[in-house]
C-alpha cells in the first residue's frame, strides 16, 4: 500500500511539474511577444480580424457631424437609426476594417506636423463587437456581449495620395496605413455624410408582401385607383373616381406592376435644397400620391411634383418645355425630400388605364 501510494504521489508531482512548466512556457512566449520590437501590437492593430461580429460603427469629426451605423438581427445596417444604409458603402467600409494594414510609423521628421494636423481634421472611430466573457479556444463560447473593441483616428492621405494617416486612441505613435493592392488614400470610406451613407431605397417589395397599392392623380382623377389583394390571392382594381370595381384588367400587366417594387431608388437627396424653393413645390398640387400597403398593414407613402424645365428646354418641335421631361421631386412619408427620374417610376406610376383591356 506504501508503494501505492508513493507511486501516487510520485505521479500527481508529475503532473504538476508538467503543468508549471507547460504554463510557464505560455507566459514566457506571451511575454517574448509583447516585448518583440519598440511599438506594441496594440498601437498599430486597426485590422478586424472577425468583421462579421462587428455589431456597431460610430464615426465623429471635427465639425461635430456624427454617423451611427448598427446592425439589426436580420443582419441589415441601420444609419443613425432612421434610415438603412447603403450596402455597398457598408461593405466597403468593412472590407477595409478587414483588409487594413500598417506600412510604417510616422518618421520623426514628420510625426509633430502630423498629429498636429489630426487633431484638427481627423474623424474619430469606435469599433464594437460581438464578444464573450467565456471564449476557450474559439470553440466553448458563452455570455455573449456587446463591447468597445477598437478606437482611432483617420487623418488625411499621405503626400503619394497612396497612403492614409491613423493614430489608436491612447498611442504617441501615429501610422501610414494602406490596402494591399490598393492604390489610394483611405480617409474617404470614413465618410460623416449621412446623406452619402443612406441607401436610396424608397420601395423595396416582395409581391408576396404587398397588400394594397393606392394611385391618385390629382391632376386627372379618372386615371386613379386602387389594387387590393384578396384573401385567395387574387387581386381587385377599383376605379377611385366612381369607386367602380373594374373586372375586366390584364392580369399579366398587375403582375409586372406588383413586381416592380422590389427596388425603386429616388436619384439625389435634396433636404438640403433652399427652404422658399422646397415650401413652395410642396404647397403645389402633386403630380401623383403613391400608397403601399403591406400584409402586416403598414403603409408608405410618395408624393411627387412637378420639376420645372431649364429656361430654353424645347420639345422635338421646337416648342418651349414647361416640365422637366426626366424628372420630378419626390417626397416621401419620412419627410425626406428628393429628384427621381421618371425612368425609374413610371413602371410604378401606371394610370388605371394601363390595366384595362379595352384601354
């Protein structure tokens, strides 16, 4: 029994040796690491290396413009929780967080003049990130939370316009930064605009989800109706001038019309556009008042008016323009206040006529 348990014991200090000297080897290696070279890792690491767990994006510069981009559970990027983002300039953006690296420090020579000029001009960026309080080698991960993972600066380009200015929050040292294979200056995906963020989505629609469709033209009131889908499927058009169910309608022509909703961007964003100008166009009579109503009964609203044409526009004739043949304002239920073209809405802006057969 002694030797049993000698032997034990002999085997559990084993056991122990091994792991102090396993542990010890860790931290030695951790250390050699931390201390390789004269800037630390953490001064220089802008790089995600996990974007998809990237869970919100704020960018602030200088003159106090302020962008929040979020993403929601279906995985879509909300902007300053009004609007959706572009996803192209979303996946740009986040490309760039995964592809970014450190060419080289700032030289001596050039280093005061830099952060000098950061700190007047640089657009601020916090990273957060889906993280775990648990993570065992990436495979046991458990309470789940949001956190403040990385935060630095964007300056301006490099002289060569090849190269992008950055300094981490709480670093002396700032950095040239660069896309491998990308020949250009970084500072421009950092953008604070929120109208150059928004995607131009106005109506984005499965025919499946799609309850009503309302069309007036106040202008000439007999071209208005109403398409309302029933319980089975089918779809009833009603004339809004005498409120006269129209059974005779191209079935095929619906169908094309319903499709079209699944995207219709507005052109340009005019929020900006002269107070008088705006209040004026919006008092006038609209062109049309496009509804849409979805299955779960929420509705958007459209509202378009006519865009004057340049002074001299004339027709194929010769003849004087008065309206703008390409365009027309649009305002939505938001508030937001845009140029669409008409090649993009007249599928949505059809009269009642268009579905009629005998029209």
């Amino acid at each position: 029994m002694a030797i049993i348990k000698k032997y034990k014991h002999m085997k559990k200090n084993k056991f122990t040796l091994i792991t102090v000297i396993v542990l010890a080897s860790i931290a030695l290696i951790l250390i050699l690491r931390s201390s390789k070279g004269t800037i630390g890792k953490k001064s220089k690491d802008f790089a995600v290396e996990d974007t998809s767990s990237i869970t919100k994006i704020f960018l602030t510069d200088k003159t106090n413009k302020k962008i929040t981009l979020k993403k929601n559970t279906s995985g879509n990027w909300q902007l300053n929780g009004k609007y959706k983002a572009q996803a192209e300039i979303m996946n740009t953006l986040l490309n760039t967080m995964f592809n970014i690296e450190v060419k080289r420090p700032v030289s001596k020579a050039e280093h005061n003049n830099v952060i000098k000029r950061m700190s007047a001009i640089a657009t601020k960026v916090e990273i957060y990130q889906n993280v775990y309080r648990i993570n065992l080698f990436d495979r046991v991960k458990l309470f789940p939370h949001e956190k403040l993972t990385k935060t630095y600066y964007v300056g301006d380009a490099t002289k060569n316009l090849i190269g992008t200015y950055m300094l981490m929050k709480n670093s002396s040292i700032a950095f040239v930064t660069y896309i491998p294979g990308f020949k250009g200056f970084l500072s421009t995906r950092y953008d604070t605009d929120e109208k150059n963020w928004m995607s131009h989505t106005i109506f984005e629609y499965k025919i499946d989800d799609i309850k009503s469709v309302s069309l007036k033209f106040p202008e000439n009131p007999e071209l208005s109706y109403t398409l309302t889908k029933t319980n089975n499927n089918k779809y009833i058009l009603t004339s809004l001038l005498d409120n006269k169910i129209i059974d005779d309608y191209d079935t095929l022509k619906v169908w094309d019309f319903l499709y079209s909703f699944r995207k219709i961007c507005f052109e340009v964003l005019l929020n900006d556009l002269d107070k008088h100008k705006k209040d004026s166009i919006l008092s006038s009579t609209p062109f049309h008042i496009l509804t849409i109503t979805d299955v779960s009964g929420k509705s958007k609203i459209i509202k378009t008016f006519h865009k004057r044409a340049d002074k001299g526009d004339v027709d194929f004739e010769g003849n004087p323009v008065i309206y703008d043949r390409d365009r027309l304002y649009a305002c939505t239920d938001n508030k937001d206040f845009t140029l669409i073209q008409f090649f993009v809405f007249d599928k949505i802006l059809r009269p009642v006529t268009y579905f009629q057969k005998n029209k």
